[in-house]
C-alpha cells in the first residue's frame, strides 16, 4: 500500500513514551503509531454505530408489557 508523510506535534511526554516503549519492545515508531490510529479510528466509528443505534431504538419497555405482548403474561 502506498503511504505518505504525515507530520503532526505532540506533547514531549507522549514523545518520551513512545520513544521508551519501541526502544523497550523494539518496534517501529511508524507501526505503533498506524496500529493506534487504526485503532482509534475503528474505535470512533464504533461509538458513532452505538449512538445511531440508539437514536434509532424504540425505546425503554417494562417487563410487564413485554410478556403481556408476547403472549407470556397469561396463566392457565
């Protein structure tokens, strides 16, 4: 696939720790930060789908209502 550069600051803590990490772990700076904004992306999207799907629920339905729908509620 191809790539491009991208370029961004960040806090020198957050610098410092994933310097200390890739040294520790021997990876790629490039990979770790592909793999977290992949995840973070996945994750937004993620949190986008719940929030549509729960604008779109019917709402909240007690129990009783529920069984007496369905059937369940009676006794024989």
């Amino acid at each position: 696939m191809p790539a491009r550069p991208f370029a961004t600051k960040i806090p020198d803590d957050l610098a410092d720790a994933l310097d200390a990490v890739c040294a520790r772990l021997g990876l790629r700076k490039n990979f770790v930060v592909e793999q977290a904004l992949r995840q973070k992306i996945e994750d937004l999207l993620d949190s986008e789908d719940l929030r549509e799907a729960i604008r779109e629920a019917t709402g909240f339905h007690p129990w009783e209502a529920v069984k007496r729908d369905s059937g369940q509620g009676r006794r024989r």
